[in-house]
C-alpha cells in the first residue's frame, strides 16, 4: 500500500483533522475543498511532515471538477489508495418549517458528492484493492427531530458502503465513520436562530475532529488484519 488519498471537505472540521493526521504519519493527500487559502494554510502548516499535502481547490457539487481532482492525484503519484468523501452540512429545522434549498443542498452535498467522489475513486481503489472511509453520523442509524432531511442523506451514505461491501467484496474495504456531536462549525449553516441556539451547547461539547481523525487512521491502518465495518464515536460527557 502506497498511502495515496483522496479527501473532500478537507479544509476544515474532520477532512482537515483527518488529511493532517495522514499527512503526519506519512501519507500523500489530496486535500479537496471550496477554500483555497485554507487549504494552503493546511498545506504550509504541514509542510515538514513526513507525508505531502496536495491542495486541490473545488466545489463537491461539481462532477467535473471533483473528476479532476481524483485525475490531478492519479497523474501525482500514480493511483489512489484510499478516499473519504467527506464534505457534507445539515441544516436543523422542523419539516414543515422546512425550506426546499435547504434540503435540496443537503442532497447536493451529502449524497451527489458522496456518489461523484465514489464514481471517479473507486475504479483506482479496486485497482489497489484500497478503502473508502465514508462519514456517516449517529444519523444514519437513527432519525432525530428537526433534522429528518439529514438523518435520510446519512441513511443513502450508509446504504452506499453496504452495497460497495457487498459489490467489491474481493477488492475495495469500506468504513462507515459514525460520529456524534463534534465541535466544529456544523451548526452554524442552521438558519432556524431558535434550534441553532439551543443545539450549539450540544455541539460546543462534542467530541474534537482530532479524536474523529483517530478513529479513521486506526480504520486504514487495520489493512490486511481486518476491517472496521463501521466505528461509532459518541461524546465523552463525564
């Protein structure tokens, strides 16, 4: 395994978490994200660790331009080892309260980003009999209030990695990364100012991307011992 990945949303939260993490235990990473200038900040930031940090700037929701970064890894080092398409974004509010470009960017982000990062890697991973570390929640295995919209997105994400454990059983591994709360910026897309502020405690207290990033590194360094079908994280709330 040469340690070659692909990340989405890798500009900040659990994809910078995870791409820095990779990058310090040696890997080479191809950090997607819509953020320019924080992806070269991560890039300078980790610029005498053992591993490489390719910035790649681009929007998820864009097929074409998601192609091009899984095309400027691949002509980089030659093929991909792993993925985690990660970008994603919830926006909490009552369904009938529920605003249609809200849940229409959910679906954009949390599954036609997931399926377009999917579609353009996997081709290299079967080659490289690679991993797909996909970011689900505590949401797709359950349905919160005010949040229904999110929960089904987190559902498709984990629907996907057990038909790609069931269709690429003999060359792709899959990991569903199931976190609760974690304290990053999440909560700030909700524009429903009532649930924003009485869910942002919640989240001010939940696990770090650091402790998230841990558990994706522990699942890709499992290869060839075993693989991690799915790693729940909950809050620590001693």
């Amino acid at each position: 395994m040469e340690n070659r990945i692909f990340i989405t949303g890798a500009s900040s939260g659990i994809g910078a978490a995870a791409a820095e993490a990779l990058v310090k235990k040696g890997w080479r990473v191809l950090a997607f994200a819509r953020n320019r200038a924080a992806l070269e900040a991560l890039q300078t930031r980790l610029a005498g660790a053992p591993g490489t940090l390719l910035p790649h700037p681009g929007d998820v929701t864009d097929p074409a331009a998601v192609q091009a970064g899984v095309d400027a890894a691949v002509a980089a080092w030659g093929g991909l080892d792993a993925v985690i398409p990660n970008a994603g974004l919830g926006y909490f509010d009552p369904l009938p309260s529920g605003k249609l470009q809200e849940w229409h960017e959910m679906v954009n982000v949390n599954i036609n980003g997931v399926l377009s990062t999917l579609h353009a890697t996997l081709p290299h991973l079967a080659a490289s009999k690679g991993h797909v570390i996909n970011i689900g929640s505590l949401a797709a295995r359950q349905v919160f209030p005010n949040s229904g919209v999110y929960c089904a997105t987190k559902h498709a994400v984990l629907a996907l990695s057990d038909a790609i454990r069931l269709e690429y059983r003999n060359d792709v591994a899959v990991t569903t990364i199931n976190p609760g709360a974690v304290n990053t910026p999440f909560i700030d897309r909700t524009t429903n100012e009532a649930l924003r502020a009485d869910y942002r405690p919640q989240f001010d207290a939940g696990m770090s991307a650091e402790f998230v990033a841990d558990a994706i590194v522990t699942a890709l360094e499992a290869k060839g011992r075993g693989v991690f079908s799915e790693i729940t994280l909950r809050p620590d709330r001693r």
